[in-house]
C-alpha cells in the first residue's frame, strides 16, 4: 500500500460507515465485520490495490486490535471512583471483537458490561439501538452519557434522549452542522472525570 | 475553490449521500434539499473555504440545474417506442426540484410521471420508498427496470425485487462487493434500447 496508505485508510473507514448505514437502511443487516470486509474489497477495487486474501487477512486482523489513545487507561481508572456510574462498551462491533479489542487494550476490566448493536441488527445511528442499549444497561436516559468522537453516534445519541459527549481530538475534526449538537465537547479523556463530575446526579 | 473543486465536489457529493442515509436510519427525516446545504455547509468547514451565503447559494442553485448526459435525450426519445413501458423519474430529491431540473435540461415531456421518496418521508435505498414507488407507478416489480448510476440504489431497488440496470460509465466505476449484483450492466444509455427490448414483457 505504501504512501497511499492515509487515503486507503480514509476510503476503507468511509465505506465501512457507509455499509452499515446503508445496510441499517436497508433493514438487511450483515454484521459490522462483514462491512469492514466488504469495505476493505471495496477499497482495493477502487485504489486498484491487488492484495491477496493473507494479506487482507492481515490487514482485517491488524484492524481488530487496535491500539487506544494514550489518555483511555488513566480516565477509566479515574471514572472507577464514580461508584453510582456503570461503565459499557457500546459498540457497532460484534460481542467477541469488542471484548477481543478491549483485553488487547488492557481496558477490559474497567467494563461493567459489553452492548454490541448485533443483538438488534442495525447498526448506531438507528433509534432502536440506543433503545436497546437504555433496556439492556437499566438505564434512564437523561442519566446516560453517550461518549464518541464519531458525531453520527453523538447525533444518533441525543435524538434518542440520551446525553452525549464528543471528542474532538483535532482541532480540523467536523461536527455535521445539522440541528443537533453535543451536551458537551471535550479535546480528549483527560477532561472527561471533571466534566461528568459536575453533571452526575448527587 | 479553485484547484480544489474535484475534491471539493467529491466531499459535498459523499456527504451528502451519506446525510441521506443517516437520516433515512434515524428515522429523523429533512428533505433532500437540506442535506444538500448542510453537505456544502460541512465541506465548507472541512476544507476550510470560506464561501458567503450568496456564493453558497449560488452553488446549490447550479446544483440544482445540472446538465445532462449527451446519450440521454436520444435514449428516452427511443424509449418512447415502446407502448408498453411508461416512464418516470424517481429521485431523492423534491418534487418541484427533480421537475425543474427535467424542464431544464429539455427532457421533462419523455416523462410519464416523477415520484419524490418526500413523499414517504425516507431516502434510498429504504425499502420503503421502492414499494411506495410500485404503488404509487401501479407496476409489479418483476416488470419494473431501475435504471441508475448509483450502486446503492440498484442494490436497493434489487432488494426490493425490482429489475435494476446499473450505468457503469467509467471504466473506473465500483460496484459494492455485496451478495448483490445489477441485473444487468451498461455503458451509457444508447444501449438501453436494445436491452429492454429483449427482456421486456411481450
């Protein structure tokens, strides 16, 4: 792939989104890793890449451990002292990649639970899945917080009644000038303890 | 924009299409029109161009009478010899939008009707919209052709169980690796002609 990697990278992570939307849409859902696959076939067709099926194997491996950002480990740690807060990861992904991603992250046990949208077949921004997940977390939503640094999720979260915040790590990060807008905007974890510390319900 | 605009155009076109089937997943419907200016408003942002409201108007408004392709009108003229078949324009757009852009580029008298998704309050490729079109043509879907140039919307219509031709323009053109193919693929419309002729109903 070489130079071209960024745009592969881009294009790849678009059309992932753009599957699962589609295919949301569509009422036919395939499983996010069948997006990412499809996405990832899309990708080199378009670049006319020609990787062989290990090496896209690879490439779809390297993608499901993914490191996290520098700031994750200490905010979960410190968010541990909210007592009256559960912790949930709630993915696009399917229920063994994210709990796969998160132990390859040393994060899994700062978890209370894992919510994939497979269990309803849709993918985030569908209104079922944030129903879904107030159900399964025995959660109200205005004492929810959705957090993302994908504003679809924080847009599809806040049409749900949920709040939301967004991480906006770069300052040429968008947030799509629509009706909606975050509950709050933070520039990364590290502000997230003292931010929700003021919000939380005594 | 300058040296800028295919890029420019690129991302407007993508986000746009991407809005609509947010929207369409949400639930949370605004018409064709708005994601159109919210699209122009996010590229705006992204590429950090800073167009006034009159510029920006001026942009959706040479949208909004786009050209056509050479082969399009002699295709339809064609099309007209066929008693059997009636012909519509079925687009996520507005009404009066699609019916000024077909009056625009001379075409709007070949069509024998045009059907807005507005109407159902959703976007391609909802399956919504295409069962609401058969309603609204009064056509069976095994005797119904979409003819497009956009892969999602013949994966959609072909979900619906219409017959979809997809119109591969460039050699550069990707149709989505999904379980799902066009019924049948073609280069421009001059050969339309001769492909409904063979598989129309006698």
């Amino acid at each position: 792939v070489g130079s071209a990697a960024p745009t592969f990278v881009n294009i790849w992570r678009t059309k992932q989104l753009e599957y699962s939307f589609r295919r949301g849409l569509m009422r036919s859902y395939k499983n996010f890793s069948i997006c990412t696959q499809n996405a990832l076939d899309y990708t080199c067709n378009f670049l006319q890449t020609d990787l062989s099926k290990y090496e896209k194997n690879k490439l779809l491996e390297a993608y499901s451990i993914l490191p996290v950002f520098d700031d994750v480990e200490d905010s979960l740690k410190e968010l541990r002292n909210f007592k009256d807060f559960k912790i949930f990861a709630f993915s696009n992904g399917l229920f063994e990649n994210i709990k796969n991603l998160l132990i390859h992250a040393n994060i899994y046990n700062y978890f209370d639970e894992i919510v994939s949208v497979d269990e309803v077949k849709s993918f985030k921004p569908d209104p079922k899945v944030y129903e879904y997940f107030l159900q399964k977390a025995n959660c109200v939503s205005s004492q929810t917080w959705l957090i993302s640094a994908n504003p679809f999720d924080v847009i599809g979260a806040i049409s749900a009644d949920l709040n939301a915040i967004w991480v906006k790590r770069s300052e040429f990060d968008i947030f799509d000038p629509w009706e909606i807008k975050p509950t709050i905007t933070i520039k990364n974890l590290t502000e997230l303890y003292n931010v929700l510390k003021n919000r939380r319900r005594d």
